[in-house]
C-alpha cells in the first residue's frame, strides 16, 4: 500500500534519516547539514537501496526554498547592516567578485560555457548562514566585533543572492541579444518594483493589522496557520502575477512581517515548520549528489573545494586587513566564511531547472558544500585562538573578550546598555546596587571595565554569559533590550536556570505584556503606560504643590 503514498514514504524516510545521521554529525562535532545531505544522498538515485521520489522531493524543496527565504526576512536587520556597513559592504562586494571569478576560472578550465562557469562561481561565492552562525555561536565570538562584521557581511551576501535570483532567470532566458535582454531585464525590474512597492504600501498595513486580528481570536493553532498562509500566499501569488521567484515573494513576506508588532510570536511559532522543511530541503539536495563525483573528478572536487576554503577565506582576511581590523578579526571573519550552504543550493536548483548547469557541475558544488562544512569547525577552533589570545600579537584595539566572572552576590543583572539601559545602570550605581551590565557590544564592555564597573560581553540568552554575570546568587535581572522576541527568550532561559530571580523587562504594547508574562517575566513596564500614569500624577499633585 506504501507504494502508492509517495509523498509519504519520502517524508517519512527521508526525516528518519536525517534525525539519525543530524544527530551523529552533532555529536561528530560537526553541522547537522552534513547529516541531512548525507540522509538524502542515501535515499537518493546514486546510492543502492530505496530510492525516495525526486518529483515529491522537488516539490518538497520548493517549500523548503519560501520558509527558508520566509525566515531570513524575518530576521532581516538593516541595524546590524549599518552597524558594520564601512567593512561588510564593500567587503562583501570585493570578496563575491572575486570568489565569483575564481569559480568561473575552474568553469572554464573544465570547458564548460561561459554562463555555466560564472554561475557555478557565483554559487561557491555565497556563505551559509545555517553553518556561520553555528561556527560563531560554538566558539563564543558571536558577539564579538568580529562576529558583528561576519553577520553583516552575510547580510550583504544574502541581499546579493535575493537579487541573483531575480537577474538570472532572465538572462538565462535572453535569446534575442543585449537589446532584447535588456528589455526583458528592464521588465523583469518593473515587475519587481511594482511587487515591492505593492508590498511596501499596502503590505505594511495589511499584514500586521491581520496578524492583530488573528492574534485576538486567541487562537494560537490559527495565528501559527495564518504565519503559514502568509508566507505561501504572498509567495506563490508573486511568482503567479508578477513572475518573480519564490523565493523573492517569501523574502519580503518575512520582511513586512517584522514590522508587525507580533513579529516575536510569529518568528517563535513559525519555528518548528521551518525548521523541519529546511530539513527537507537539504535532504531533497542530498539526494541530487552523485557520490560518484569523487572517484571521477577528484581533482575538480578538489579544486573546487580550495577556491571555497582556501580561496574565498584569503580573499576575506586580506580585504578585512585592508580596512585597517586587526589580524585577529580578519581570521574569524575569513573563517566565517570559508564554506557554502543554502544559498549554494538554491542557486545550482535553479542552474539545473534553467539548463544552464549540468549534472556534473551540481555535483561538484553539492560535493565541496559537504566537505567545506566539515572543514570549517577546524578553522573556527584556529581562528578562536588567535582571537582569544592574539598568539602573542600585540595589537593596539584589545578585545573585551577575556573570561570574566562576577565574584559577587546579591546583585543586580542588567541586559542591555542602550539609552533605557544606561539611564537604569546610572541609577542603580547611584543608590550603590552592585550591578553587572551584559552586553553584546564590545565597545561598550571594554568602556564600562575602563570606568571601574562590572560587565560580561556576550549574549544573555546564552547560558554561559548568565552564569559568568553570577544569575545564580542575583536577585534581580532587568532586562532593557527593546526587541521582545529576544527578551522573552532570554526571559524564558532565565525562569529555567533560576526560577527564584526576580525578571523585569519592557514591552511596547500589551501584546508584549501577555507575551513576556507568559514566559515568566515578573514585571513589563510598557513606555507609553507609565508616561500616562506620571503626566496624571502630575496634573492631580501640582494644584497641592502650589499652595
């Protein structure tokens, strides 16, 4: 009967497989992708066995492509861009270019066409985020500047990679010559700008207000079906009337979204299904290797592999040390992204649909993704050290990063140092409440330890950065962060690590306040609430003050 349910037994094995062999990896020390690709090269046509349906595992990838897309613009940060813009813009730009022209280099020395080869380089030119914020997060340098520098710049890569797959469809298809193409090109844009522009004016309002009248229904089964609605519709309704792709329609579905005051509570329940269809993909992209690529291009393989490795790293330590960072950032950025993921994949997909790249050439991609993934721990674990203690460089812009930990008691942690946090912080010191602030801005952590005061750089949802600012014998955590998606995060590890601390936080709305109560917060003071309660208490004292 089993025969006959081919979406099933495709799903059903290939996620079996990829918890199995996600899991091994994990303990291996290295990406559960590896595990995920391998689960998929197992069920895949290559490989003896059961062979998983390739037309189910296309459609299943496809959905993969929106919520993957659906999830990077929901988390997309034009702060975290600006942030580092003088490094990560022209970094990004210089480092692609090159990466990209390494790549056609190997294209055309194994005689395939000129737009093959230029897109097979554009694919090794794009880091995964899914890897490089696994490196960061493992070796504790995520918030550091050198972490802040290596987000921004994949920022900058995943912006390029949106606009890749606009472009290339179009170029592809271009049959008439540059007149023709840069007609159907200048279409293609005008199609996209009235998209975006669709998306900006009437999306802006249409969704968040949407989301607040599902979200009063109570319901959470249907505001985590209407995240699901929203993604899908606003993706395939753009590639139906405007022909842009997928992936573009959920990128920007993603992007309203977080405009949304609920953005918190639909990145949170969006989560798991994302989660489990990205799974999906990358086991529908393992099943497109052919193992055999190693016994028959070894030497491409190999070379392939150095220009992502070897190549792309140097061309972003040397950019990086041209802006004038320190050697110690340049290694943990070009480590950062010495490897390709998702992107990757994506763009070898749509080489294979559009005919451009053969076979052979996705294999070669696919192939050197798995191997610079499993190199890259190696690299994070070298550049970590040089970071950690400048294998005895002496360099002038000293790093925040040493362990520290508070020795006190009875204290006072505080999250964040931005305009509330500091205004807290001054407060606190005056009434001399031993406090220690834990930010993720290594600035700040380097002034703050300058002054005499104590501080933990790092993120406070991460159980390590807690217990070093000493949660366990605190009696209060004031979280002053503005995002409350993060706050209700590090909330929520905060009530499970010591459910007896005292948590005070800020919320924008009441939509916060049930939010970040549910999670354990003992106190949400929202701005506009107790700004109304001060100007009434005011108005009612001051007649009794002037008399």
């Amino acid at each position: 009967m089993l025969h006959h349910a081919p979406l099933l037994m495709t799903m059903a094995v290939g996620l079996v497989l990829a918890f199995i062999l996600g899991f091994g990896a994990q303990k291996l020390r290295l990406s559960p992708i590896v595990g995920y690709l391998a689960a998929g090269l197992m069920i895949g046509e290559s490989t003896p066995g059961w062979v998983g349906d390739t037309d189910v595992a296309y459609e299943l990838s496809e959905i993969g492509v929106i919520l993957l897309m659906f999830g990077v613009g929901l988390h997309f940060s034009i702060k975290d861009l600006l942030a580092v813009k003088k490094v990560a813009l022209p970094g990004a730009i210089l480092q692609m270019t090159v990466a990209t022209a390494l790549g056609t280099g190997v294209g055309l020395w194994l005689d395939w066409s000129l737009g093959a080869a230029l897109l097979f380089g554009l694919a090794l030119s794009v880091a995964s985020t899914v890897v490089m914020l696994r490196g960061l997060e493992d070796k504790q340098l995520l918030d550091t500047r050198a972490g802040h520098i290596a987000v921004g710049w994949l920022i900058v890569e995943d912006l390029a990679m949106v606009i890749a797959l606009v472009v290339i469809p179009v170029l592809a298809a271009g049959d008439g010559g540059p007149g023709a193409i840069a007609g159907e090109l200048a279409w293609t844009i005008v199609r996209v700008g009235i998209f975006v522009a669709l998306m900006l004016v009437v999306g802006k309002r249409v969704i968040p207000w949407a989301l607040a009248k599902v979200a009063d229904t109570g319901s959470r089964e249907l505001f985590t079906l209407s995240i699901l609605a929203i993604a899908m519709g606003v993706a395939v309704g753009a590639a139906y009337l405007f022909e842009v792709s997928f992936a573009l329609g959920a990128f920007f579905a993603g992007m309203i979204m977080r405009e949304s005051d609920l953005s918190h509570r639909a990145a949170e329940d969006s989560l798991p299904l994302r989660d489990t269809f990205s799974v999906l993909f990358f086991v529908s992209v393992g099943m497109l290797v052919d193992w055999r690529v190693v016994i028959e291009a070894p030497l491409a393989l190999l070379v392939t592999t150095l220009v992502i490795v070897v190549g792309k790293s140097a061309v972003a330590f040397a950019l990086v040390r041209a802006l004038r960072y320190s050697r110690r950032m340049s290694l943990v950025v070009a480590a950062a992204l010495a490897q390709i993921g998702e992107f990757s994949f994506i763009l070898v997909t749509l080489g294979g649909d559009l005919e451009i790249l053969s076979q052979n050439a996705q294999d070669l991609v696919l192939g050197a993704a798995i191997l610079s993934i499993i190199i890259n721990p190696i690299l994070f674990a070298w550049a970590s050290r040089w970071y950690r203690d400048g294998a005895g460089e002496a360099e002038s812009d000293e790093t925040a990063d040493a362990v520290v930990t508070y020795e006190g008691a009875e204290h006072v942690i505080l999250v964040g140092f931005g305009r509330v946090g500091t205004r807290a912080a001054m407060h606190l010191w005056q009434a001399d409440v031993p406090t220690v602030v834990i930010d993720d801005d290594e600035n700040k952590v380097k002034a703050l330890r300058e002054d005499g005061r104590e501080a933990i750089l790092g993120s406070a949802v991460r159980s390590k950065v807690l217990r070093a600012a000493g949660l366990d014998v605190a009696t209060t955590v004031v979280i002053a962060i503005p995002d409350p998606l993060n706050a209700g995060a590090i909330t929520a590890k905060i009530k499970r690590m010591a459910p007896a601390v005292r948590v005070i936080t800020r919320g924008h709305n009441d939509t916060d306040v049930a939010y970040l109560t549910e999670l354990g917060a003992d106190r949400v003071i929202v701005g506009v609430h107790e700004v109304a309660d001060l100007m009434a208490t005011d108005v009612l004292t001051e007649p009794e003050d002037a008399s």
